[in-house]
C-alpha cells in the first residue's frame, strides 16, 4: 500500500468508526407518566399504593424507591405465590408500562404518621434509575376498592 492509500482507509476507518458510535448513543431519556393511582383507606398503620407507570420513550427504566411524608418506611413490593415480599427496583421498558395493582406488585407504607380518610389525597415521590423523580397524589379511596373489578 502507498501512502495516499494508507491515509484514504485511515480517514474512511475514522468515519466509520464515528458513525457507528454516533448510531450507538443513547441520549435518550425514558418519558414517564402515571395514571390510576389509589390508595385503599387504611385499616392499621400501614397502607397499599397501586399505580401504572408508561414508558413511552426508547428508553427503558426502573422505579427504585418511593418516598412520602405520611410515613416511616415506603417499600416496593412484589406479591409471587400469592406471597409478597420486597424488591429493591422493578423494571419499565421502553415503550411498556410498569403495574402496581391489588393482588400483584405495590407500594408499601408503613408507619403511618396520619390516618388518611377517603377523599383526601396522599402524597408520594417516585424514584427512578435514570428519569427524574414524579410526585404523585394517590386519592384514598374506599377500603375495598379495586378498579380491575369494575
């Protein structure tokens, strides 16, 4: 190989290299929202939050914790076996949806600093791994109410 021919690969090997990279990044952020969030009207010192999380961006996510001032302790839960037990983040794919639901995974809180009555709305913070934090208020609803029964 000659010189020139030399330099021609080096410079198409460059732009080859730069588009693959380019094609590669991810800038992208995933576009989170929630909708039918509750909370059932709590009989002791510990509540349920139920929720759903969409993803609409190409970018997958996980919901990593929740915070919120009513309570002590605010854990995720997952429920297998009709057992739950807790887990440290649960994953919101790209262009999926994450459900918190009676039955299935939820939301903790325990440690109840007020009793929250139906009607009144309880604030919580979402944290995620890569998105910012969303604060949701989940209306308190009634003890028995469940929307996959209506």
């Amino acid at each position: 190989m000659n010189r020139r021919t030399t330099r021609a690969l080096a410079v198409a090997l460059t732009l080859v290299s730069g588009a693959t990279l380019a094609g590669c990044s991810t800038d992208s952020t995933p576009e989170l929202k929630v909708s039918g969030a509750f909370m059932p009207q709590p009989v002791a010192d510990m509540a349920g939050g139920f929720l759903t999380i969409t993803n609409d961006g190409d970018t997958a996510d996980k919901l990593t914790s929740v915070t919120s001032p009513i309570a002590d302790d605010v854990t995720i839960h997952e429920t297998k076996n009709q057992k739950m037990q807790e887990v440290k983040s649960f994953d919101i794919p790209a262009h999926g949806e994450l459900k918190l639901e009676r039955g299935g995974n939820h939301i903790m809180l325990m440690g109840l600093k007020v009793q929250p009555k139906q009607g009144e709305n309880v604030s919580i913070e979402l944290h995620f791994e890569k998105a910012d934090p969303i604060t949701v208020d989940l209306p308190v609803e009634a003890a028995t109410h469940n929307p996959k029964q209506h």
